[in-house]
C-alpha cells in the first residue's frame, strides 16, 4: 500500500473513526483508506482535495437487510433502483435477503442468476444472503462455499410460498448443518403458534392489526432460539427485534455466552403505534411496530448493547398491495434512502450521538456478516464514505426518493440530517440525493 501513490484526500473538521471524532484528512488510493492524518496535512502531489468543511466524514453505512426482488418481482423493487436509493441515503453496502426475488437465494444456480441480474445495475456493493428451506439443508454448504454471508429462516410463514418456513426439528437440523461448516442462520424470530392463536379482524384499524401479532410470538421463537443455539454452541441473528419484552432473555443469553445478536429497524426506532392511521398499510410490517413505551426500551437496549445494530429491513411491494385492510395489505416497510436521517432524528432527540449511529448503522452490521472491509474510517479499509449535514433538516417527500415504489411512512415528516455526498471506494456515487453511475461490486464472503 505505501507505493500506491495518493489519489484522493476527503477533510472535514468532523471524521468519524473508531476513536471519535476529530478533524481530519483522510488519504484513499486504489479505493482504499491509506491513513487518517492530520486535519491540515500536506496534500500530497497529484492528489485531489475534497474538502467538505464542517459537514460530517463518516463510514459508508452498511445495510445488511435488504430485499431487491430481482428477478422475478421486480415491480417491486430491482437493483438498479435499490442501489440508487441506498446511494443517495449515505450506504455503500447492502446484503440482499434470500426472498421476494424469483428465484429465491436457496441453491448456487439461484444465487449465480441472481448476481448476473445485480452485476451491471449496482450502485453500491452487493452481497447476498442464502435461504435456508425444509428442503434444502444439502444445498446450504454449497452456498456457504459460494460466498454467502450467511442463512436466512422464517418461523412462521413468510408470506411468500416459495420460501416456506421452519418447524423447530428443521431449524435444529439446519443450524447443526450452518455450525458444522462455521456459518450463520439469521432468523425471523415470530413463533406460529401464538400467530394462530391471536385474533384476526379484518380491515383498517391498526390496533386489530396489532393484536394479530403479539409480542409473545417473538418472545417464544427467541427464547426457542436461544435455547437451540445453546445447545448447538450456534452463531444465530435476530432480525427485526419489535417486542421489548425479549429483551431480558437476549441479554441473559448473551452475558451466559450463546452466540446471538440482534437487529432493530428505523421504523420500530422512530414510528409508534399509537400515530398509525387507521388504514394506513404503509405503517404495515411483521413483527409490527408496537407501542411507544415499547420503542423506549428499544433504545435502552441499543445503549447497554443488547441490540447490536440498526438496518432497514426495506422490503417495498406496489402501491396497490399497499389496500387499507391491514390484514390482507403487503407487511413491509421501505426506507433504504431514509433510515440514516430518521435514526439520527431520534437518536440526537434522546441524547445519543451520531458516533452512536455510525456503530449501529455501520460497524455493527459489518461486523454481523464478517465484512471486515467495511464499516470503520480507518487505514487499510474501502474508502466508503457519507458525507452528511447533521444540523439540516428537510421534509420528506416521496417524489424523491429512488425506491421503485414511493410508498413510505415517512411521507411529511422532517427530519434532521442530510446526506451531501456518498463514495465508494474513493468515487462519488451520489451528490446531494442524485445517484451517479453504477460502480457497486458483487461481494462474496471470504473465509
Ligand atoms: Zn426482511
């Protein structure tokens, strides 16, 4: 690296690196990091200068919940235009989840159709999650081998039928499989029983929907989770955690030494259930968004660390599966382009800083999937970089945004922070919320 002359140098009075903040100029050489330096360090000859004054430096953010849909429902979402929302929010990484897309991402042929698809339309690096299916316990070693960065599973059923779900014996035969070969099961965590036992009432009140999906459903596929993991000494992940009452189990597990982490999301962080509109399904996600005293104990838990990251489970449908009946409407929320400024909204409101936000939303999750490329300002790293205004404000507007569909729930909100730029291996990829070209690569997981 030291004969790679400098290309580039990023400075600001405000870089974010893992040993806070500081000003600082930042040299890049074949799309990496080569030192952090001093803020008015000598430009060296034939580098170029960007200096972006009191905006704030900070590492690309990596989104590691992802779904593009492509092939296959690409009506919903693609990758072109995934990326380019994910570009323009100030992420430079996302992980594509394994369903949505026909094929799903469940043997190697799929998984080879589905980089071919993302190849020449990524706007920011792209790496995949494999499925893990009743029937496809033989194909989740070649997968692994083919460099996914770990398996996904659902409990119950995932509202798409070709990606059924597991019942304990499958998950127990295959996370014993995934710990055999050092992988990963990332879990949708609702258990099928308490979701069958809970009432269903049709139609557009958001408290009906609620009530369909308890939080005892996520409490008793976690502990059932943990006590699988347990017992397979097994790397698993929680997505989406909404129930705050699982908490305690999480932290118990973890101070006993099972290997679990946990996710959280933008809307279960800064959306509550008690502002849902009746017949708003754009509000409509499981496990749901719940009650604000339960959102409270959501950001105690990323405080003491007990949830470990923050991603945006983006998972967008057309605006006409979006109906007012919440029990029928597609459950996903889209946020790609938005979960930085609406985290750091409510982040900055309850007293946490932005190096704060940078772990959860960027070091954490690139440690969750083994990205040690990523995730951190700091010599030897991609050159991956947001750019963001923190003290301006703007109100949401879904006519730009670049999600394919512009269904959000953030539609009118004002939020502070404003991604001014965004780079990718030492090139711009978006310049104040415009995407530029397509210079993202497909990742594999290294071992
Ligand atoms: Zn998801």
């Amino acid at each position: 690296m030291a004969d790679v002359a400098v290309e580039l140098v990023l400075r600001s009075t405000r870089v974010i690196t893992p040993e806070g903040t500081r000003a600082a100029s930042v040299a890049v050489a074949d799309g990496k990091i080569t030192a952090v330096l001093a803020h008015d360090a000598e430009v060296p000859a034939g580098a170029r200068l960007e200096d972006f004054g009191d905006d704030v430096l900070l590492p690309g953010l990596v989104d590691t919940h992802v779904h593009v849909n492509d092939p296959g429902r690409t009506e919903w979402e693609g990758f072109w235009t995934a990326t380019r929302a994910a570009a323009a929010g100030g992420i430079t990484t996302i992980l594509d989840m394994p369903l949505n897309s026909l094929p799903p991402t469940t043997t190697v042929d799929h998984l080879r159709t589905k980089q071919e698809v993302a190849r020449a339309k990524a706007h920011v690096d792209v790496g995949f999650w494999g499925g893990a299916l009743p029937d496809n316990v033989k194909d989740l070693r070649p997968l692994h081998d083919a460099g996914v960065y770990g398996f996904k599973c659902f409990l119950s059923p995932s509202g798409v039928e070709e990606f059924p779900e597991l019942d304990q014996e499958q998950l127990a035969t295959s996370l014993a499989e995934i710990t055999g070969f050092g992988g990963l099961l990332i879990v949708h965590a609702e258990d099928p029983h308490h979701l069958d036992a809970a009432p269903v009432v049709p139609g557009p009140k958001y408290a009906d929907f609620l009530a369909s999906r308890p939080r005892d459903a996520e409490n008793t596929a976690i502990g059932n989770l943990i006590a699988q993991a347990r017992r397979l000494n097994a790397r698993v992940h929680v997505l989406h955690l909404s129930s705050s009452d699982a908490l305690p189990l999480i932290a118990a597990a973890k101070a006993e030494g099972v290997q679990i982490t946990v996710e959280s999301c933008p809307h279960y962080l800064t959306l509550t259930a008690e502002e849902v509109p009746d017949g708003a399904s754009e509000f409509k996600c499981c496990p749901p968004i719940r009650e604000a005293a339960n959102q409270d104990l959501l950001w105690d838990a990323l405080a003491d660390g007990t949830i470990d990251c923050i991603v945006s489970d983006h998972s967008p449908s057309t605006a006409d599966l979006k109906t007012s009946d919440f029990s029928t409407a597609w459950g996903g929320i889209s946020s790609l382009q938005l979960g930085l400024p609406a985290i750091w909204t409510e982040a900055r409101r309850r007293g946490r800083s932005l190096e704060d936000v940078v772990r959860w939303m960027s070091a954490a999750p690139a440690a969750l999937a083994g990205l040690g490329q990523k995730g951190a300002i700091e010599a030897g790293r991609d050159a991956d970089f947001a750019v963001l205004a923190p003290e301006e404000t703007f109100t949401v507007d879904p006519a730009a945004l670049h999600h394919r569909n512009q269904v959000t729930a953030y539609a009118g909100r004002t939020l502070h922070g404003v991604v001014k730029s965004t780079w990718l291996r030492g090139t711009q990829i978006a310049d104040h919320g415009t995407p530029t070209e397509p210079t993202g690569l497909l990742l594999e997981r290294q071992n």
